[in-house]
C-alpha cells in the first residue's frame, strides 16, 4: 500500500510504493500534506485495482510502464514500443558485451547458449514474448538433443536449460536498460522445468582423492569410461608425485623441446595453481629464478578484462625444468609455455590466438596421459583445484589461498576443513619439494 513516507526540502512530501512488485517512490513537489494524501489515495485505488484483477493488462507491461501506470495512471502507448525482433536482441547484446572487452571465452559462450533462443523466437517481437510462449520454449528445449561432443544423442539436461534461460534473460535485461524493449522480466520467473532425473552418478563424493573415485566406481558397478565419472577430483601428495613422475620419464627424458615444455607446464601448473589461458602469457621476462618469482598475467573474474599480474612463488625443484625450456627456446621466442610468439603483439595479448593455443594445451596433455591410470582425469584445471586443497589441508584459510592462486571454493574449503589443524605447521615446499630450503 501507498504511504507518505517524509519530507524532502526541494521536492515537498516522497510517497513509497511496494505493491504488485514494485518498490519505487514519487516525489510529489507539494508541500501541502492534504495534496500529498490526495496524491496517494489515487496511487492506493489503482494499487488495489490491478491486485484483484490478475487479468488486467497491467500483468503484460513492462516494470517503466507499470510504474507509469500505478504513480500517474498513464496506459502505455502501444504505437510507441519498440519491434525488437529476438534475433536482434541477442545480437545487440552479444556485441554490446564484446564492446565492453568481455573475453573472447565468455562471448563464445554468449553465442553458444544462445543460438537454441535464435532457432526458436528468432522472428518474434521481444515484448510479444508472453509467460506461457517461455513454457512452451522450455518445453520443446526439454525435447532437443544434443548433436556434437561425446553427449552426441542425449537430451538436454535440466541444467542446460536453465543456462540457456538465465542467458536469455540476461540478453533481454542488456536491451531493457538500453532502452530497445521493456520486458516484464518477472516473466522469467513463472517458468517451471521437469524433474532432473538423478543417476549414480549422483552419488559419487565431490572433490575426493583420484583413488576414492576409482573405488566408488567399483562399489556402484559405473565403468571407469562413463562420462563424468572422473570429474570433481583432486590428486592426494602421493598421487600427484607418481602423476609428475610417470610425466618425467615420458615426456622430460624424451629430451624433445615440445615434450620438454609441456612437463614443464604441467610441473608449473601444479606449483602455481595457474589456469591454462594463464600459460600462454608466461614470458621470459615474468621469470626470476633467483628469487623463485614468477609474474602470471590474469584476466579472469575481472568485468573490464584488463589483465593483471600477479605474482607467485615457485619451488626450487622446479627451476631446472623451467631454466632448461628456457635455454632451448628458439632465439628471439618470450613464450616460454608456447611454440611461437603469435599470440604477442609488445605488452598486449591476441586474446583470440591464446584460446585457441590454450586448446592446443589440452590436447597435448590428452596425449600425454595415454598409457596412464590418470588418462581419464584429463584437465588442467585438476592441478590448480589439487594445489588449493593441499593448502588448505596445511591448515592456510581461504583467504590465504585465494591470495595464493586466486580460487577458493566454499565446498572444497568445507572439505578439508578437519584437515587443517593437524597440518597447520606444514609448508607447501614440503608437497613438492625434498630441499630443506622453505618457501611460504
């Protein structure tokens, strides 16, 4: 219900609305109370209008719109609104976030999710969109198969679809504040989606240790092939020595410079935490052996994308494998993670190139691991979600390994919180390094 809420000095009694999904006010410019009662009176009759009136067609506007209606009583003016096609909307929106240096990652994504919204409302006016048409959009996404990758053939999963809408609504946000539609977005919120179908999967522990997966598998009789099954894992110390070792012998002693700077990679990996964009902008000149510093450049989490360095700590066992790669780059290269130089132009990054030889990475490392127990655990991402865990069973906090590596997960925090006490004292240096010399 409408009230008079105070007094401003230049613009005379405020009333607040919070009704019918509202929460706005209006600045009456009187100074009169009578006047601002009457004012109100008015925006409480039409409040109470629309509240017993679900048909109204107040239902079908916009949020300006609604307001315009319940604090002046003015109707829309349907030759005024905007004919925004969907199709429009969601490009008008992707190359709004790629204006604003969003990554090249997160507009890919953008395009991906999107295109299913495209196929089926391309032609379709934004502000025609109705509640019931979104149903009947999640209804037929429910029926849609997926036609690439190794879920070649399977339906969508609930999740999948509620990715989709969440970027739907996000395209159709983007254009209401530009000013292209005004959609009711609360229309979004009527949408209901079936019943996930729960698998064994399910009922495999997140993050546990590669060999405790490997055992659930057998105890709930799913094949080591399945999808999934391996992911959400971590290596314990044990598993990650014999992991790097296994990597050693195959890829260090082939003596080979691409097989070379591949374990030195995945070595870095594993002391740094870094992400596998990250490895393409590892320079010559971001190396300070010395002092066992290395600068990492970082672009994710960050909305202007600016990359940022920071810097980290390495282990003094991984200075020969960085100091030999280094000796054996061809003269002139600064990638130390990368073939060549391509995705260097001075001081700034080809954003598209480093994606592009970040994916070259992980089929690299896809091979790598051919012949090993650890071939179905295939991720780059696995190293840095092991470094956090082993920290925060040496007793560091969440903060301490967000400053680390950047990353700390509330669940994975949670998992090893009856770890920490008794480890509290414990270094990192002491998971991969033998030398006695300490590094925090």
């Amino acid at each position: 219900m409408a009230r008079i809420k105070k007094q401003i000095a230049k613009s005379g009694y405020v009333i607040a609305v919070s009704k019918n999904g509202l929460n706005t006010s209006l600045r009456t410019n009187t100074f009169k109370v009578r006047e601002a009662e009457k004012i109100c009176t008015g925006i409480s009759a039409r409040e109470n209008q629309v509240a017993e009136n679900k048909g109204h067609d107040f239902w079908s506007w916009g949020k300006k719109d609604q307001s315009q209606f319940i604090l002046y009583g003015l109707l829309p003016v349907v030759e005024e609104r905007q004919q925004l096609k969907v199709a429009d909307a969601v490009n008008r929106f992707v190359e709004g976030r790629r204006s604003v240096n969003k990554a090249f990652n997160t507009i890919r994504g953008y395009e991906f999710h999107l295109k299913r919204v495209v196929d089926y409302f391309g032609g379709v006016v934004v502000d025609d969109i109705n509640a019931n048409r979104l149903q009947d959009f999640v209804n037929w996404l429910n029926q849609q198969q997926i036609k690439t990758g190794k879920n070649r053939g399977s339906k969508l999963s609930v999740a999948s679809q509620k990715k989709i809408m969440a970027r739907f609504r996000a395209a159709v946000k983007w254009n209401n504040s530009q000013g292209f539609c005004d959609f009711n977005l609360q229309k979004f919120d009527a949408v209901s989606y079936a019943v996930e179908k729960q698998n064994l999967l399910d009922r495999l522990e997140k993050w546990c240790y590669f060999t405790q997966r490997e055992r659930e598998l057998v105890e709930f009789n799913i094949p080591f092939e399945a999808e999934g099954s391996f992911r959400e894992v971590i290596y314990s110390k044990q598993e990650l020595m014999e992991h790097l070792e296994f990597l050693k012998i195959k890829l260090w002693n082939d003596g080979s410079v691409q097989s070379r700077r591949l374990f030195a990679a995945i070595y870095f990996c594993s002391v740094t935490g870094a992400r596998r964009s990250e490895l393409t902008r590892v320079r010559v000149s971001d190396v300070r052996l010395e002092d066992l510093q290395v600068t990492i450049w970082r672009r994710k989490g960050r909305k202007d994308k600016d990359l940022v360095g920071h810097r980290v700590s390495i282990t003094q066992d991984l200075v020969p494998y960085l100091s030999g790669v280094i000796h054996q780059l061809p003269e002139g290269q600064t990638s130390i993670f990368c073939s060549d130089d391509a995705h260097i132009d001075g001081e700034a990054f080809n954003e598209q190139l480093e994606q592009s030889k970040a994916e070259y990475l992980h089929k690299q490392l896809t091979e790598a691991l051919k012949g090993s127990r650890y071939s179905r655990a295939v991720s780059w991402h696995l190293y840095r979600h092991t470094l956090a865990s082993m920290l925060l069973a040496e007793g560091y906090g969440q903060n301490v390994v967000k400053e680390t590596i950047g990353w700390c997960s509330d669940e994975m925090a949670q998992r090893y919180s009856h770890l920490a006490q008794e480890k509290r004292q414990q270094l990192i240096e002491d998971v991969f390094s033998s030398s006695d010399e300490k590094s925090g």
